[in-house]
C-alpha cells in the first residue's frame, strides 16, 4: 500500500478502470480503479490520495480494542433457516467471515443450533449468537473463505 494506491491477491476477476470499493474495516473504506490485473493480483490507483502510515497504524489501533468485530458486509438477499428440521424464509443483512446477521419474522432461540443456506445453494451450520427486536446473528461453525468473501456477488 501506499499513498496513491494499493497492491492486493484478489481471486475475484476484476477488469482495468473497473471502479472498486475497498472495505479495511467497518469504518475505512478506500475508492478507487482497477489499474491492472493478473496472475491473481490487481493493483488499485485510489480516488484520492491518502496518508498510508497513519492510515495502516488507525487499522492497528482498532483491532486491538475490546470493541474491535470483524469486518461486516452489509448486504440484503433471501436465504433459508433449517431450525429444529422446519426450512424458514430469512433476509440476510450483513456477512462477515466468521457470521451472518438475518432478520426473521419467527422467534428464534438464543444458542439455538441452525443451518443456512445462502442463494450458492450451501447449506452452513451454525448457532444463534444474538436475537433482537426480530434480527439475529448467526456464528458460522467453519469461516468463510476470504475468496468467498472478495465478491458478495457469488453468494448472494
């Protein structure tokens, strides 16, 4: 990285002057175009330049908080809910590599044991981490891949 662009391995295909959004955290977010691609690299030009020092010690500092959570995707796109063996209709509204917020229109149990399958049809097990005003957050058993991850696109 550096003050006018970034480096970065990306298994998602991306084409030159396709415009990008680079998440680093929930509160950092670069922009920026695809300068060129390859060999499962891509080297990005951003936007507007930026202080890449500060920027990489701010990433630093904020992981190391107790209020630090990985970085979550929002999104909105139907999936399913296996609960006690009945398939319920759920609204996905952020992913993370480790969880998947939904919101839900039946009550669901704290701790309670699930599968959910996203539109790629793979059905994840998992278990209810949280529940409120119907939301809930779901606690993968296995992570999501990063190349899962590096395009929304594929998953949802």
């Amino acid at each position: 990285m550096s003050d006018r662009g970034m480096l970065f391995e990306c298994g998602a295909a991306v084409a030159p002057n396709e415009k990008l959004e680079i998440a680093l955290s929930e509160t950092v977010i670069l922009t920026g175009w695809v300068a060129w691609s390859g060999d499962g690299k891509c080297g990005v030009a951003f936007d507007k330049p930026i202080r890449a020092a500060e920027l990489l010690r701010e990433l630093v500092a904020e992981r190391e908080t107790d209020r630090y959570r990985p970085l979550r995707l929002p999104v909105c796109f139907p999936a399913k809910l296996l609960v006690e063996a009945e398939e319920i209709e759920i609204a996905v509204t952020s992913l993370s590599q480790c969880g998947v917020g939904i919101t839900c229109t039946r009550e669901l149990q704290k701790a309670a044991q699930v599968d959910i399958a996203l539109a790629d049809g793979v059905w994840r097990p998992g278990n209810i981490r949280w529940v409120q005003d119907g939301a809930a957050g779901i606690c993968l058993a296995s992570a999501f891949a990063l190349s899962e991850l590096e395009s929304v696109r594929r998953i949802q």
